[in-house]
C-alpha cells in the first residue's frame, strides 16, 4: 500500500489501520512458525543454546522479548478467537501476547472484548498478578539484588545504583518518601530543591542515623585527609572516597562522625583530629528542652533536629552546654 498526493485525515487514518491489520496478520503467521520451528528444534544445529537464543540471534529481540514470543505463539494454538484478533488486527501484538499468558478457551471471548478499552500495561499487570511465578523465580530475583557506588566527575560526585526485589524497594522507597516528607526546609529551598532532591537528603539523613549510632568508632567514622589546615583554600581527600571542598569538610566535623588527618606536602600525616564529638544523652536532653526547636533563623523545625557546635569542632569548638 503507498499514500500519494496529499491525503485527507480520514484518508491517513486508514491508511494506518490497513497496515496495521496487514502487519498484525503476518505477525500472526510468523508466531504460528515460531511454534513449529520449536518444535522441531531447528535451532539445534544452528550454535544456538536453545529457541529463545536463536529466535534473538536471527531477529535481533530481547532474550526476554523472544521467549514471551515463543511462550504467545504455542498458547495462540489453543485460542482460536485471540488468533482471529491478532490476525485481523483488531488487538496488536503487544496485547496479545500479554494475554496469551493467562486467557483460556473460556475466557477468551469476554478477555479480548476487555482489552481493546485498556491499555498494554494494564493487561500486563492483570498478566502478572494472574500468573504466579515459581518459588524458583522468586529465589531468582532475591538472589539478584545489587547495590553498587562509585565516584565521577573527577572525585567531586557520588552515583549509587540499586537493583532489588519488588518488596525490598517498597521498604526503601516507602522510607525515603516519608522522611523525605519530614525534613525541615531550610530558607531559600522552597523553589531550588526538587522532589529528587529532597529525597537525596533523606537518604543522607538516614545514613547518618545509622553511623552516628553505630558503637564501633573507626568503622563508622568518615575520615578526611586535608593537605594543610582545613581552613585553608585547597580542597580535601575522603578515605575511600572522592575531593570535597574545605568547606564541606568543615560542616562534616560539626555534624557528622569524621576525623581529619592533616598531612604535610609529602603525605604524611602531621596531625590527626578527634573524633568524639557527639554529647552526651543527658546534653542532648537539656539542649532539647533549652531550645524546642532548630535556632537558625527563619527554620524552627522541631524534627530532625541535630546538636550543633557554635564554634566549629575542627577549630576547638568545645562540647558544652554554652548560655544563651
């Protein structure tokens, strides 16, 4: 079929519905093929492991695409009106084989009515709710789960990827939302700080419960190696890690668990920080009743509130309950 000149609106309209249905029906044919060349097993003596790896060698599909398409084609013998639809093109492929995976002769009929109002991913989630995968399966996905971290842009930024079981990622994200919810924001955030920014800053927060809890000091601690004082201009070195600025290492010694190692031009160390800086319960209740809320001006958040040095700690700044 080939559209000349200029054509109308309806003209184009059906112009596509035609070659919709022309491509369905041959998409049609060639997963009543797919079903033979399975079982005959064709692919054997082509280097191929099994179908789906021939099927992808030949057509250049996902494995995953290829064995949904080997699974939909010997389903579609048994289910002749979901055969008429595919061929016809009145459902296309993506339909198709979704339905293929839970229709059966008796529910065919009122399952094709069903899904020419809904969309694919619709029928894909009724698909995997339908079907219920193996213990086999499950034990797959749980044994998959990664989580990896790395540095980029020359040290200065963090990238963390996680792959995890449905279940395990509700519990994260579930977690990052609601706290996410809760931190307070600070001046001049309203309009700069995203819902993806806010939800970084949950994931720091709750990491930095964790480490400040955690009883084993040099496990949990950060350390920062500084080439000159800290309050210099040149940057600083995280262990194990990227370059940060000097400030931020300064904000780090106030608020988190780090100890930084001055080190002369040679790289050695000349002088190590403390690390004991956290006050103890008994303070931190008296600083709580003292001051109910956050005391930068314009914040007065109440929750995820930190005890916070006055003077900075790496400058000598002392653990006190100072006045007022």
């Amino acid at each position: 079929m080939h559209v000349q000149g200029n054509p109308s609106d309806e003209e184009l309209t059906e112009g596509i519905d035609a070659l919709h249905a022309h491509i369905s029906s041959t998409q049609c044919d060639m997963f009543r093929l797919i079903a033979t060349v399975d079982r005959r097993e064709l692919w054997r003596n082509c280097g191929a492991r099994d179908m789906a790896h021939w099927l992808w060698m030949r057509l250049g599909i996902s494995d995953w695409k290829a064995r949904r398409w080997i699974a939909a084609a010997h389903a579609l013998e048994a289910l002749p009106m979901l055969s008429r639809a595919f061929s016809c093109g009145e459902l296309g492929i993506d339909k198709v084989v979704e339905l293929t995976r839970f229709a059966t002769a008796e529910t065919e009929g009122r399952l094709i009515t069903w899904a020419r109002g809904v969309s694919c991913g619709c029928i894909r989630r009724k698909a995997d709710l339908a079907v219920r995968p193996s213990i086999e399966e499950a034990a797959d996905v749980d044994r998959s789960r990664t989580l990896s971290w790395w540095y980029f842009d020359d040290g200065r930024r963090f990238g963390l990827e996680a792959d995890l079981p449905a279940a395990q990622g509700a519990v994260v994200a579930g977690a990052l939302e609601r706290l996410a919810q809760q931190l307070p924001v600070m001046p001049g955030e309203d309009d700069n700080h995203s819902a993806d920014a806010r939800r970084a800053d949950a994931l720091v927060a709750l990491a930095s419960t964790r480490i400040a809890a955690d009883p084993d000091t040099d496990r949990a601690t950060v350390v920062v190696h500084a080439h000159g004082p800290v309050s210099g201009r040149g940057g600083c070195e995280l262990e194990r890690g990227g370059v940060i600025h000097a400030e931020t290492a300064r904000r780090l010694l106030c608020h988190g668990r780090a100890q930084v190692v001055i080190e002369d031009q040679t790289g050695q160390p000349v002088r190590l920080g403390r690390i004991s800086r956290e006050p103890p319960a008994w303070m931190l209740r008296q600083l709580r009743y003292r001051d109910s809320e956050c005391r930068f001006p314009g914040c007065g958040a109440r929750q995820y509130t930190q005890a916070h040095h006055i003077v900075w700690w790496e400058r000598g700044g002392r653990t006190d309950l100072d006045p007022m």
